[in-house]
C-alpha cells in the first residue's frame, strides 16, 4: 500500500479515517507486520509532524449480570 492508493478516495469524516486505519492495521497483521508501538512520520507538502501509537487492547467476555 503507498500514499497514492488514497488519493483515488477522500476522507471527509472520522468514520472514514478509522475505517481505512482499521484496514491497514488489519492487512499488516495478516503479513505478520509488527503493528505494536509508536509510528512517527511527516506529512508531505504540510508543515505537521504526528505520532501514531498502536497499542492491542484485551478483549473481554460480555459481562455476566451479578
């Protein structure tokens, strides 16, 4: 996946933007990509620099009533 392959769509909403995140979180898993930890990085043409951290949360069972 490349930083071109968005520009064919748009993300004008949150929804959106987790929605992709969540796909390529998804796909380096499925590779064996190691996703844990923080990822920082510069935007192109923009004067913002960002950290992503990326930690795996623990899945619980449904609570049981009492």
């Amino acid at each position: 996946m490349t930083r071109d392959q968005l520009r064919d769509g748009s993300i004008t909403s949150a929804e959106e933007f987790e929605a992709i995140l969540a796909e390529a979180v998804e796909k380096a898993i499925e590779a064996d990509v190691g996703v844990r930890g923080a990822w920082e990085f510069r935007t192109d043409g923009s004067t913002h620099d960002w950290e992503v951290e990326i930690v795996e949360l623990a899945r619980y069972e449904d609570d049981e009533d009492g």
